[in-house]
C-alpha cells in the first residue's frame, strides 16, 4: 500500500513538473515571496507578477512588490544608527530571457526592470529613544537586474534593486542623514499559467 501512494505522489509530481510554462502568445502569474540580507537586521520580500510570454524563452510582466527592510543608517557626524523601515510598494516593468532546452523542465533565466518605489517613513532607535524620521522623498525611479531559474512550476532566484539614496529630514525639515536605498533579495515562488515549453 505504501509502495502505491509513493507511486502515484511520484506521478502527480511528475505530470506537475511537465506542465510547465510557458508558450508564445500566453499569460502568466507569479507570487514570490523572500529575504533581504542587510546589515541593518534585514527584511522579506513579497511580489505578485502577471506576465506575458513574447516568446517561447521571454516575457513582459508588472512586477507589484512589497519590502519591510531594517537597514543602517549614516547621520551628519558620521554615526551609524540601526532604523526599522515599514512596507514600501514598488511597480515595476520587467523583461525576464530564458535559456531553456528542449524537453526540459528546468529553466534558467536573466532579466531586468524598470519602475516606481514608494520610501517608507523610518523609526529611529538610538540609545534607547526613538524617533520618526521622514525621508526627503516619498518615491523615487529605480531599476533592477536578476536572474535564477524556473523548475517545474516554482522558480527561485536573486535581484538586486537600484535606488538612489535618501536623505534623511526630522519634522522641521532639516537634513540629519543618508539613507541607502539599494538592497539584494533571496525569492522563491511559483506561477501559474502561460502554456508549455516550446519544443
């Protein structure tokens, strides 16, 4: 009995992993979900994506993403402060291109984007107070390089997430540091949809 329910998960597992995307013309979606190392404490990551496929190896999608990061910051006499950042939204365009072999399930891929980032108010805490601090900017433009691999229906990879920095104002406006914005993320997630690998 045993030896049976071994079988069929191993073929349902199977059938799964053959179905896999994707084919020129079709729609997908993504949800990921990561980390973000940092030496503030670091974050997680959360993005849905829609996509869809131009070809059989690339495709066009919205990534919509979600961040909680702690990171460090620098203030005006070069002291480091450890700052909590609540969620920042992103909307970014994407372009993925995968090296994928025929009668493969196994998928790498290279990709990059482009769009808009909402900036988080930070909380301060520095020697046992704490402190709202505003960034000089709600939102910047910023881009993103990546690149992993799709096995199956689940896909696994690393982005890294241009930014410019912040500067850093208290409630009467004036600047008391730098913030960097840039961060690296760790995601794993899967999609759904977008037809089979072409042949």
């Amino acid at each position: 009995m045993k030896t049976k329910k071994i079988i069929l998960v191993a073929l349902m597992a199977m059938t799964f992993i053959s179905a896999s995307s994707q084919e020129k013309g079709k729609f997908r979606g993504g949800l990921d979900f990561g980390y973000v190392p940092t030496g503030g404490g670091g974050g997680v990551l959360f993005s849905i994506e829609p996509k869809f496929n131009l070809a059989d190896n690339m495709n066009v999608g919205l990534r919509i993403g979600l961040a909680g990061i702690a990171r460090d910051i620098q203030d005006n006499n070069d002291q480091s402060s450890t700052a909590k950042v609540a969620a920042s939204t992103s909307y970014v365009g994407t372009y993925d291109y995968y090296f994928h072999k025929s009668g493969s399930s196994f998928a790498p891929f290279v990709g990059a984007g482009m769009g808009y980032y909402s900036l988080a108010n930070i909380e301060i805490n520095d020697n046992a107070e704490s402190a709202d601090i505003n960034p000089s900017v709600t939102g910047v433009f910023g881009g993103l390089v990546r690149a992993g691999f799709e096995w199956g229906k689940f896909r696994m990879g690393v982005e890294y997430n241009l930014l410019p920095d912040s500067d850093l104002e208290d409630i009467q406006g004036t600047k008391i540091g730098t913030v960097s914005n840039k961060y690296v993320g760790i995601h794993l997630g899967f999609y759904l949809g977008g037809g089979k690998w072409g042949k």
